[in-house]
C-alpha cells in the first residue's frame, strides 16, 4: 500500500475524518492518564451533540441540560472502566441516554415503556395519503421548519421517539441502538418503523399539498 | 407483493437491508402502486428532514455551567489522588 493520497477536489474529506478518529482515539487515551485538557477537548467536542441528543429525548431544557450535565461528570469518573470496544462517542451517547430516560421516567412515568412487547404490524397501514407537493424544505423558511420538526417530534410518543433519535437523528447503527437501550434489535426495528410512519403521518398536516402557508 | 407487506418493510427498504430478491418484488409493486409509491418517498422524506448532521453550538449559560461542574469534579479527583 502507498503513502496516503494528498486531499484533492475528487477526495476532499479523507483526511479530516481519519484524523478526527484517530484524534479522539488518542485523547482518551491522554484523558485515561489524567490529562484534564484531553478530556475538556473531547467535552467541547460533543457537547453540543450530546445536548441536542438529550434535548430530543426529555423535550425539557432543564432536564436535558441535568442528563447532559450527569453524562460527562459520570463518564469522566468511569473513564478507566472505557474498555474501548466501542468509539467513545457511542460510550458517552450510552450514558447520555440513560441519564435522559431516567428524567423523562420522572416526568412522564407512565409513558416510557421499552420492555413491552413488540406490537402487531395490523395498525400499521397509513390511513391518509396526500401528495406533498413540492420540496417542504422549499416552501419552509428555516426557523419555520425548525418550528413544526419540534412540534412533532414533541408529539411522538417517547418510546418510539427515542429509538427514531438514535437511529435517525444520531445516526447510530441498529445494533448499536439496541445495545444503548438494552432492547432486542427487532424491536429496535418494529419501533423505528412505527416511529417513521408516525412522524410522516404528523408532518403531512403541515407539508399536504394544497396548504396555505 | 401487496401494499401491508411494502408497508411493514419500508424500514428495512429504506436502510438497504432487503434481500435482494425481496426488493426487486418490492420496487415492482412500487412501480403499480401510486399510494405505496407516495407513502414510500414520504417517509424517506421524513428520515431527510430530521436527518441533520450540522454542528451544534451549545446554548452559552449552559456551556458555562457544564465547564464550570466538570473544572469542580476534576478537581475533586486531583485532591483524591
């Protein structure tokens, strides 16, 4: 194999993202001996990621703010446990999403329920189906899109929602998701297919075609 | 293939994790059905929007209490040691 190839305009983004693994590789690394920059650089690095994670799964700032806040000190006191079979990031949303789910529990405790069983597939045909018309991203002005993704997404029951959020929003894999939730991966599945159907249903009030705006 | 069985795949569809020959039949009944067709690119619009891989900044008040609550435990652990 020869050296690595220089970024060019037809591989722009090969670098970067290597780098960015083995970056975060090695401040655990530095972090693991106790070196308090290493671990701050990986904070400011996700920290971001980490409030809009929790922020999607209690829809409470106050209470994403407390998870998020419980997720680095705690991840930071078990730092040594990290075996490193996973990335950091994935540990971290691990932690994350506990911290977010015990909060949501408090608040809505009747309503958080992932060791249930999985449903029939009978309720799941879509009862109303309306052409959208052109591209919602088009005829939506930003702040006003950010407006009705919240809304729904708020209305999504937050079983379903906090699969949709690590499978969609955060972009972890199946399995992964399973694992973060101790949950089987066909029910990771089964909730992620309502949760998708639930949300188009949701958006299609406001994308149908034929809306005034 | 008939519309409830696209319905209860359009996940595994969607995140290219149909047997090949699962998803031909599939692409086939999307082709004859309008309705399917259009709950299809729906939902894949939905993932899209949601989808958002941008930086986030974190609100500043909050940046500086989660600073502030990290600087005290490392502290703390460093006084331990």
């Amino acid at each position: 194999m020869g050296p690595p190839k220089p970024l060019s305009a037809s591989n722009p983004h090969r670098l970067p993202s290597r780098v960015a693994r083995d970056d975060e590789h090695l401040l655990v690394a530095a972090a693991k001996r106790g070196d308090a920059d290493a671990f701050e650089e990986l904070v400011t690095r996700y920290e971001g990621k980490i409030f809009r994670l929790t922020m999607n799964i209690t829809r409470n700032r106050e209470d994403a703010e407390d998870a998020m806040q419980e997720a680095f000190l705690k991840s930071y006191a078990h730092l040594k446990d990290f075996q490193e079979d996973s990335r950091f990031y994935t540990w971290l949303v691990r932690i994350a999403v506990n911290e977010a789910l015990m909060r949501l529990r408090k608040r809505r405790p009747n309503q958080v329920s992932l060791d249930e069983p999985i449903e029939g597939a009978e309720d799941l045909m879509p009862r109303e189906i309306e052409d959208w018309g052109p591209s919602p991203e088009q005829r939506f002005a930003q702040t006003e899109m950010h407006e009705i993704l919240s809304e729904v997404i708020d209305k999504l029951e937050p079983d379903f929602r906090v699969v949709f959020v690590l499978r969609d929003m955060e972009e972890l894999s199946t399995e992964e998701t399973a694992k973060v939730l101790g949950i089987s991966v066909p029910a990771v599945k089964s909730r992620l297919l309502r949760a998708r159907l639930k949300l188009r249903q949701k958006l299609s009030r406001y994308f149908r075609q034929g809306r005034t705006n | 293939m008939n519309c409830k069985s696209v319905i209860r795949e359009i996940s595994n569809y969607l995140d290219g994790e149909l047997e090949p020959s699962v998803k031909q039949e599939l692409e086939q009944h999307l082709e004859d059905c309008d309705d399917c067709k259009v709950v299809v690119d729906q939902v894949r619009l939905t993932v899209d929007v949601f989808c958002d891989s941008k930086p986030v900044e974190l609100p500043s008040d909050i940046k500086s209490r989660l600073h502030e609550a990290l600087r005290r435990k490392m502290k703390e652990k460093g006084n331990q040691a």
